[in-house]
C-alpha cells in the first residue's frame, strides 16, 4: 500500500502466465510452416515484451479512496516540455529520457525477423509504438482513478526515437552481416540461414524501392 493506492506488481505468477501464453503460440506458429529459428526469434520477442509490459504496466496502482470526485488523470501534450524536472532533479530526468529510448530499441531492431516492413513504413510503426504505449497508461489510468502514471507526449516521442534507432541499427547489422558473410564465405546453415534471409529480403525491399 502506497498513500491511498494499493500497488500490484509484476511477479512470477505473471510471469508464469506470459510464459504460458506463449507455450500456447508456439505450436500455432509452427502449424503455420514457420522455422525453428522463426520460433527462436519469436520467443525472444515475446520475452522482450514480457519485460515492455513490466517496465509500462507495472506496477499497477489502484486508488482505493475514491469518494466520487471527478478524476483527470495527469497529462502532457507539450511536445519537449519537462517543467521543473531538469531544474530540480536533472540526473533523474536525464535517466527517464535515456530509458525511455533504450525501452523501444529491441522492438525495431527484432520485429525485422518476425515481420516485414518496408523502410517508408517503419516511421509510422514508430509512432504507433509511441502513442500505444501512452495511451495503454492512459486507459488504465482512468480505468483505476490512479495519478501514479503521467501519460506525457515526450515519452511517446522517445519510444518513437527508439524504434526508430533499433531500426537503424537492424540495417547497420544487416549490411554488416552480409559483407561479412561474402568476404569470409560463410556457408549459410540453420540458424544463420535464416538470419540470411531476413538480410536478402531487407537488400532486396531497397532494390525495388530504388528501381
């Protein structure tokens, strides 16, 4: 108990319940002609929203002193307006803005190798990402009369960073890995193979977006 809310954090049964879910979508996903390493990223991807969904959901605070006031949750739509954080805690909010893109790197670097999304395209996922996350804060929110969560459009905007530069970086390793693989001769197998292929696809996307 905080104040007046009660805290639910993410614990193992939560975990459990994700890892079940996902022992649920790997045999889905195999019946649907995918690899083994399709189901190796799969799985990584889905740990890596596990821990998303800890880190932005969690955890949940519940006010349990609602009298019938009318609630307005906390909300910012300044784009680049931090109010006094910088000026009274300047390391703190420093650290928000890094985390907040690190948070999203993982997502546009990793959804390359489950999905894919043509380069013009990846800006507006980026927002998607962004905005989703806020407005899922946003819902529970009203839906729990809590303040414990600000719903900002900076934070939207760095997640929208993050995506944005787990892409680039999925390009740089993608130019990367297939320099490296026709300089040494690299035979593709298993694993690598398919990493090849998501490689060849990206090389081939940026041919016909030239053509």
């Amino acid at each position: 108990m905080a104040g007046d809310s009660l805290l639910i954090y993410f614990d193992e049964y939560d975990l459990l319940i994700g890892v079940g879910i996902l022992c649920i979508l790997l045999p889905i996903v195999w019946w649907r002609k995918h690899s083994l390493s399709y189901l190796l990223f799969f799985s990584i991807f889905w740990v890596y929203l596990l821990a998303v969904v800890q880190a932005v959901i969690f955890p949940i605070a519940i006010n349990t002193a609602y009298g019938g006031a009318i609630f307005m949750p906390g909300i910012n739509l300044i784009p680049f307006y931090f109010g006094s954080c910088f000026s009274h805690m300047p390391e703190l909010c420093v650290r928000g803005i890094i985390n907040n893109i690190i948070l999203t790197i993982p997502f546009g670097f990793g959804v390359n190798f489950l999905v894919r999304v043509k380069p013009r395209s990846f800006f507006w996922l980026a927002i998607a990402v962004g905005l989703g996350i806020e407005f899922s804060q946003l819902l529970l929110s009203i839906a729990f009369r809590s303040g414990f969560r600000a719903v900002d459009i900076n934070d939207a905007i760095l997640n929208a960073t993050g995506v944005l530069l787990g892409y680039a970086l999925f390009r740089t390793f993608a130019w990367a890995y297939l320099k490296a693989t026709e300089h040494f001769g690299i035979t593709h197998k298993w694993l690598f193979a398919d990493i090849y292929d998501v490689v060849i696809q990206t090389q081939a996307t940026d041919r016909s977006k030239n053509a």
